[in-house]
C-alpha cells in the first residue's frame, strides 16, 4: 500500500502558497501528504490547535508561525501554543515560518470601515469571485483622512496623486524596521528571510501587499522548508508560469516607487487588485475614491 507521510501547515494565508509551492517538489510531493489549517488572525494560530490535537499529533512535519513574528500573541495564547508544540512526538520535525510584513511600500494601510457600511451603493463590477457591494480588503488611511476632512472627491484624488510620500512618512525608517523586525523575530526560527528582503525588495517584487508574500518571496521560504526535508528544491522558473499564488495586489504610490528605485513599481503598473481588475495607481485611487 502506497502511503505518505503527514506535513500539517498551521499558518496565516501564506501557508496557501507554500503548500502549492512545496508540492511542486518531486521529492516532496512521494513523501509527503499536506494537510493546511489556515489561521486569518494572530490568536487564532493557538485556538485551532487544540481543536485538531489528533491531527498534530499525526503529524510528521508541522510548518507553523513561531510565536516571536506574532506581534499581538496575548501571554496565555503564547503559553497555550508552545504546550501544544511540547506534546509533539519527539521525532516530529517542527519548522517555524515567518509572518513577513512590508509597511515600508504601504504606509497607509488600513483595514477600511467602509465595507461594512450595508448601504454602500452596489459594485459595477459583478463576478462571481466577488462580492456584490464594493469591498476592498487593503484600505488607505491618507485618502480616508481627506475623506472624513469633507473634502470634494475629485480633490482628494488630485492632493493624493500629487502627493510626494517621502514628505509627509519617514520611509528609511519604515524601511529599516521591515528588515530589523524580521532579524530581531527570526532567530529562534528556521526558516529566514531578513537577508532575503535586505537584498532583494529594492529589485525584485517581494510583496503584493504589506502583509502579502509573492511568489518569489513563498519560493524562497518553501525552499527552505524543502531543504531542511531533504527534497530538492523549487526551481524559480516556475515564477514564469504561475499567476500570483496569493492574489491581492496593492498599488504602490509611484512617489515611493520612485523614492526606493523600484523598477516595478511606477505610474504605469498595472496591479491585479481583484479577480477582475488590473489597474494603475492612478485608476485604482479614483476607483477606491468613489467605492467603484
């Protein structure tokens, strides 16, 4: 009979795409079986392991967020998942993943109160993958501000496009601080990625929003997680032949493209920022702007 072993993933989104990625392994894929339980909140990482107990006991690898990239982990959270994690068999491999975040491209992001307005006007852009009120999942703290001062929406898309981000955020700092974060929180981890983003976001698309990993980025984890499995890695031409494993896309102001250099980042990008739309920066304000 033929049979596998067992990875558990317990992650946040990101687990989607590393479980796709570390599939694509050959060696990984006749070894092992993938079971992912994702885990949309910080506190929830500990709540749904007591609820699958004879799942992680099960396990033979179980890929997790160690509790130091938990930035709002409550002491009891943090208590209750290392006693899970202390359950284990011995001979279970344990492989800690990062929660990587980039505020640096995304200064503004906000959850927006806006989508939970009921009388908003409906979407124009009808698809099933959608909902049918306009929602947008990334919000925008800068236009929200200008929103709530009761300026005309036409002026608040002309103030923001004008707007040299630089002046008003200091963006070496919130720089530095995706980097010495991500330093400070991986060394008691196994899986790194500080040296990764320190020498690779200015040059190469690392992030679809602040607190969504490309699919370089999931590579360059999932590959970790392969070699230390002892499977042979993701070859990165596969980066050529796959859609963005996490989909949302959050246009960067071309003022903070243009600030760090960003090749692929200006007032021409196009961002998939639905299952529908791909739109510039300037599009994606005046949609945003109006609810569209």
């Amino acid at each position: 009979m033929y049979t596998r072993k067992k990875c558990l993933l317990v992650t946040n989104c990101t687990g989607d795409g590393i479980t796709y990625l570390l599939n694509m392994s050959d060696d990984f894929h006749q070894r092992y079986e993938t079971r992912l339980v994702i885990c949309d909140y910080y506190a929830q990482v500990s709540d749904h392991l007591q609820p699958i107990t004879d799942i992680v006991k099960g396990c033979d690898v179980l890929v997790y967020h160690h509790p130091d990239w938990m930035f709002t982990f409550t002491t009891e959270a943090r208590d209750a998942f290392e006693r899970h994690l202390a359950e284990l068999r011995p001979e279970v491999v344990k492989i800690s993943l990062p929660y990587a975040i980039n505020q640096a491209f995304w200064p503004f992001a906000v959850p927006d109160p806006r989508n939970l307005e009921m009388n908003r006007p409906p979407s124009r852009h009808c698809h099933s993958s959608l909902p049918h009120l306009p929602h947008y999942q990334v919000g925008d703290g800068y236009i929200l501000d200008l929103l709530e001062q009761g300026l005309p929406p036409e002026e608040v898309i002309t103030r923001y496009l004008a707007l040299d981000v630089s002046t008003v955020v200091d963006l070496e700092k919130m720089m530095s601080y995706t980097i010495t974060s991500s330093e400070r929180n991986e060394r008691s981890g196994t899986v790194k990625v500080a040296d990764f983003l320190a020498n690779q976001m200015r040059v190469a698309k690392l992030f679809n929003c602040h607190n969504h990993p490309s699919n370089r980025l999931l590579l360059h984890m999932a590959n970790q997680i392969l070699s230390q499995l002892d499977c042979r890695p993701v070859p990165e031409t596969i980066l050529y032949r796959l859609q963005e494993l996490i989909e949302l896309e959050q246009p960067i102001h071309p003022s903070i493209g243009e600030y760090f250099g960003l090749s692929y980042a200006n007032a021409e990008t196009r961002y998939a920022v639905d299952r529908v739309r791909r739109l510039t920066f300037a599009e994606w304000v005046r949609e945003y702007v109006y609810l569209a």
